[in-house]
C-alpha cells in the first residue's frame, strides 16, 4: 500500500508544480501586471508542498515522494540542471519539515481580529 500512497504523493507533487509553472509562464509572457516573478512563483510552489507535506504525509518517506515530484516536474519543464538542483535545494527543507514560510498561526489570528 505504501508504494501506491508513495506514487500518487509524487503525481500530486509533480502535476502541482508543472501546472503552476507553466501558469506564471504564460502570466510572464503576456506580460500581464499580476505576473510573479520565477523567484516568487517557486516560494509560493514551496508553501503548497510544505502544505501537502503537513496534511498528507505521515512519514518521511512519504515527504521524499513529493521532493522526487518536484523534481520530475522541473526537469519536465526543460529547466537547467543548475536551476533544477537549486529549486530542490531551495524547498527541501520546507518540504521535509511540512511548515509553509508564509502561512503561520498569527495570520489567522490577524484575519479574525
């Protein structure tokens, strides 16, 4: 069962990130104002796995299963090897932890107040 929980975390991962990236793509080259940038395009994808992480994962293993999705997106995406190890770099510890940067309690607390 594992190994099916496993597979489908990395299809989520990787259908996640290739369907985010190539949405801010086309943002950029339509040169639309609400285009983000690659750097703010690759946080936002950050905090969606570290939230996948946190609410579906029940182990480690199954957190490297959304690392390996991340991975065959970027590399589905014909990104550099360069840029592909750094977005990996970049995210793995969020991932792992399943703690998104920019979503904490004290947003809610704020929201409701």
């Amino acid at each position: 069962m594992g190994l099916i929980r496993n597979f489908k975390l990395r299809q989520r991962a990787a259908t996640c990130v290739f369907n985010t990236m190539r949405f801010a793509t086309r943002l950029r080259e339509d040169m639309s104002e609400f285009a983000p940038s690659f750097i703010e395009t690759v946080e936002s994808l950050g905090d969606e796995l570290a939230i996948i992480a946190r609410d579906a994962c029940n182990n480690e293993k199954e957190r490297g299963a959304l690392l390996e999705g991340l991975a065959v997106a970027l590399r589905a995406l014909d990104l550099s090897i360069a840029t592909q190890t750094h977005v990996v770099a970049r995210l793995r510890s969020r991932i792992l932890r399943g703690e998104p940067a920019h979503v904490g309690n004290e947003s809610w607390q704020r929201i409701a107040m």
